[in-house]
C-alpha cells in the first residue's frame, strides 16, 4: 500500500510540473489592485516611468469591439457592454470613452464601472455651430458636461460637425467641407463660449480635428488654435486622424504641446490606407479594410515613441486613450488591446 501511495506522489508531481514548464502566465497574473475583482494580463513594467503615474491615465475607446457610427461594425450576435467593459480592464485599462452601448442610467452605470475599477474618460460633444444651430450644440454639451460632473470627470471632447462627410458612403478627404469666414467666426464663437462654460466648471473642453470635417488639416488647426482663448479650448491630440489628413502627429505635437489636453493614440496600416483613398473609399469603408490599427501593431506606420517624448517634455497631464476603429471580425478586440497596452508599459513605464 506504501509503495502504491509513494507511486501515486511521484505521478502527481511529474504532472504538476509538467503543467509548470507548459504554460506561462502574465508577469502580474494572479495580482489584484486597487480591491477589482479582474486579474490583469499586462507584463510588469520594465522601465521607469515617463509621465507621472498619478497625472496620466491610460484609456481605450470601445470602437475595436463596437462602431458607434455604424452599429454594423460588430459581431453576430454583438458584443454585449459587459463584455467590453471586462476585456479594457482585463487588459489593464483604466477607462474609456462613453458609448451609446453603455447603460445610460447614471446608477447603472456607475455600478457597472466600479465593479471594474474603471471610469469614463470623455463623452463625445458633435457641435453644428456652421450651420447656424447654436442651440442645439449648446444643448448637447450641457447634457455631457451634467454626464461628466456625475462621472467625477474633467475632459469634454467636441468637434464640429457642420456639413460632416465622414458617415457618408463618399471618399472624406476630397469631400469634407471648407468653411467660409462666417462659418469659422461662428465656429470661433461658439467654442470659446462652451470652453468657458467648462473652464468655470472646472473642466476642460478638448477639440478633436477630425477627417472628413471642416477642421482637418494643419492650416485647419492652426486657425482654431489662433482664434480661440487657450484659457478655454485645449487641443485632443489624435494621431491616426492627423496622419490620415496628411498631418504628421508629431508635428503638432511639438507645435501645440502646451495646449493638448487629451490624447488618441491610434495607428495606420498605411498600405490599407492608401489603397483606400486611392479606391475612392468612404472613411467607414476604410475602418472596414483595416487602416486603423493600435500603437504596438508591427504593421502600424506610426512612430509613437518621439510622440509620447515630446508629450513627456512638455510634462503631460491627462488620458493616454487607445483608439483604433476595427472590425472585430477581423481583429480580435483583447488581442488589439493587450497588445497596445503591453507596448505602452514599455514605453512608458505606465
């Protein structure tokens, strides 16, 4: 019986070490902060940090598992909130960018975040003061700044989106609006009187240039950033939307380090691209063929690491945010973000 029991130990153990030397886990598997529930699968950090770890969070936007600007960016049958909200934190976020898919109830929602330790990094404000309706763009930023005042946040992204193209089923480069001087003077207006508003709610209202609108390019930038007080309207720096309109990110970088506030971080496959404004293709369609992607994507174009230096340089404070508009057939959502999150913890330290 003794020698059958001694057997039985030497099998267990082979097998466990076995187990052992086959499967390899994360670095910090098995280590739970902050009291949330999920185990993060992002390696230990294995430099110094660049930014203040206490001054800049790191977020991700929901678009790689859902397209708020066309639902049919999804899985069959889609990709319930839940599911996204776990996976950003699985993979070591800290929050992201408020969607139509999440509750909509403030107690459901905030439930929902601090069962993952997590929080909401911005709302999105589309504003149409170019086409005369003030109103109604007032209307939508006070809606978010009440969201954001309830969230415990500071960040309030917006964007004009008078005579947008970038929904339409046309190309949006060659096709996004050009504004006339009233429209800008309108547009100048307008923002400057919301940036106020945030600032003296003690917020920050961050413009998104974005492709297939009226504030695209450098020149586009350039005479936002001149016809507003920057006291009032800080800058959102998005790469891939930058470097889509022929901008290099990090260009304005360096130019408006004192006034970016917020940031995307998000990559292109530049042969997906230029094959898709060689084609002609609406900006939807070229999310579809995949030319968006995350930072840490061997087949990304974008050199991130001068981007965050010269963001460490002028002492950033605020969301690093993770943004890259995918179809989640074709890319796995927690595959994409573990791996923009592991290549930021080694860049950054974070």
């Amino acid at each position: 019986m003794l020698k059958k029991i001694s057997w039985l130990l030497i099998c267990v153990l082979v097998l466990l070490t076995t187990i052992n030397l086959t499967i390899e886990l994360p670095a910090n598997a098995g280590v739970i902060e902050n009291n949330s529930s999920l185990v993060s699968l992002v390696a230990s950090a294995n430099k110094s940090a660049i930014f203040d770890p206490q001054k800049v969070r790191l977020g991700i936007t929901p678009t790689g598992w859902s397209n708020s600007d066309d639902p049919s960016i999804d899985l069959v049958p889609p990709i319930s909130y839940r599911q996204i909200l776990s996976e950003m934190a699985l993979a070591g976020f800290k929050g992201s960018q408020m969607s139509g898919k999440y509750p909509q109830d403030m107690e459901t929602l905030k439930q929902e975040l601090k069962l993952r330790d997590f929080t909401i990094s911005e709302p999105w404000v589309g504003t149409y003061f170019t086409i005369d309706d003030a109103e109604d763009s007032k209307k939508i930023f006070k809606q978010q700044l009440e969201f954001m005042k309830a969230i415990g946040g500071n960040t309030i992204v917006v964007a004009e989106l008078g005579d947008a193209v970038h929904q339409q089923p046309i190309a949006p480069l060659p096709n996004r609006p050009i504004y006339s001087d009233r429209q800008w003077e309108m547009l100048l207006t307008g923002l400057n009187e919301l940036g106020k508003e945030a600032h003296d709610a003690g917020m920050q209202l961050c413009y998104h240039p974005h492709v297939g609108t009226g504030v695209e390019t450098l020149e586009d930038i350039d005479r936002l950033m001149a016809g507003t007080n920057p006291d009032y309207l800080k800058l959102l720096l998005d790469t891939g939307h930058l470097y889509y309109a022929g901008v290099d990110p990090l260009v304005v970088t360096k130019k408006y380090g004192d006034r970016i506030k917020h940031v995307h971080l998000k990559n292109i496959r530049k042969k997906v691209l230029d094959s898709s404004i060689k084609q002609g293709l609406s900006f939807l369609d070229s999310i579809r063929e995949g030319s968006f992607t995350v930072p840490g994507d061997k087949e990304g174009i974008i050199d991130f690491k001068p981007i965050l230096a010269e963001l460490a340089n002028a002492n950033y404070e605020g969301w690093l945010v993770v943004e890259a508009e995918q179809d989640p057939n074709k890319a796995n959502p927690l595959q994409y973000a573990l791996m923009a999150r592991n290549y930021l913890r080694q860049e950054t330290g974070l």
